[in-house]
C-alpha cells in the first residue's frame, strides 16, 4: 500500500519542530542547530544521525494516510502504464535514430564514391546534388533525436513527413536545437 502524501518533507520537519535555517533545519531530536539535511523525500541529521523519509516522519507524527486499495491498484496500474509508454518511445527515438545514422552513413559512402569517380563521370553531379540536397535534413534528424529534448523528439516522432520537414527547415535556419537540459546545442552541416 501506499500513502496519501499530503505533506512535504520540509512541512514535516516543521511540524516534528524543527526550525527552518535556509536550506536546512535544526534536529528536533538532538537540538542541533542546521544539522539536518533533506530532500524531498528524506532527511538526515548529520549530528545524531537521525533519519527517515515522508513516510516515516508522518507515521511519528501520526498523519500518516494509507489510501484505499482500489485507488492504489489505479495509481499502479496508471505508473505501469507510464513506464510502458515510456519504454516505446525510448525504443522509438533509438530506432529513428540508428535509421537517420545509417542514411548518413550510406550518404557519406555516396559522397566518397563521387568524388573518387572523375568529374566528367555522369552520375558523379547527380550523386553529389542527392547528398547534399539530403545530408542536412538527415543530421538535423539525428542530432535532434540524439540531444533534443524530449517534448522535440515526440513531435518529430508524431509528425507526418511535411511537419517534419518544417521542423528540420526552422532548425536548418536557427542553426540549432534546445537539448534536453534546456540548453542549445548547435547543429552544424
């Protein structure tokens, strides 16, 4: 069974009376003063060495909730789900991924074949307009299901041919794509 979580660790803490000192808070155990630690699930007393997590700390305090066994069966079954979901679009994003590196990778043999071939070969201009009309659009592919983020990903996932090609187009102009961090990485061709 699980709980009902109806309090953060730091309102637990203060409630156990512990007094709040920046990011920490006094042992309510020990009297020591900032000694305690937490995250949002557990704290530690680096004096007495005191611990526990939400669960615990509410059972001491007594408000500790179990709730009911249908919605528990609904909360796992919900998070089973999740974790599912999850799995397909990891295995997704890996295989759009390893697809995106092989066409880059045939591209880049095309490239070496044309270049070995004389100029005055006839399909060597013809080969060398399909890399380069393609290779952007395959690194910009690649790159942004190797470091974008994931809200970026799924919508390169769900879109058709021509929303992806709109996206590869607004990336190709900015020169770059937000990384799962937040950050911006730039996508060179």
């Amino acid at each position: 069974m699980s709980t009902r979580t109806q309090y953060d660790i730091s309102t637990l803490l203060e409630m156990a009376g512990a007094r709040p000192r920046g990011n920490r808070h006094d042992c309510p155990k020990c009297g020591g003063l900032r000694t305690v630690t937490h995250t949002a699930e557990c704290f530690y007393c680096h004096k007495c060495g005191s611990k526990g997590n939400s669960v615990t700390l509410a059972k001491e305090l007594g408000v500790y909730q179990r709730i009911p066994k249908a919605d528990y069966i609904r909360q796992q079954k919900a998070r089973e789900q999740a974790e599912r979901a999850a799995r397909q679009f990891v295995a997704a994003c890996g295989e759009a991924r390893r697809r995106a590196a092989e066409a880059l990778r045939e591209l880049g043999r095309l490239e070496l074949m044309a270049h070995e071939c004389r100029p005055e070969h006839p399909q060597t201009w013809d080969a060398l307009a399909l890399v380069y009309q393609q290779q952007p659009r395959l690194a910009v592919e690649y790159a942004l299901l190797c470091h974008g983020a994931i809200a970026e990903r799924r919508r390169w996932l769900e879109a058709d041919a021509e929303g992806r090609a709109r996206m590869a187009e607004q990336i190709l102009l900015t020169g770059e794509i937000q990384t799962a961090d937040g950050k911006f990485a730039e996508v060179t061709v």
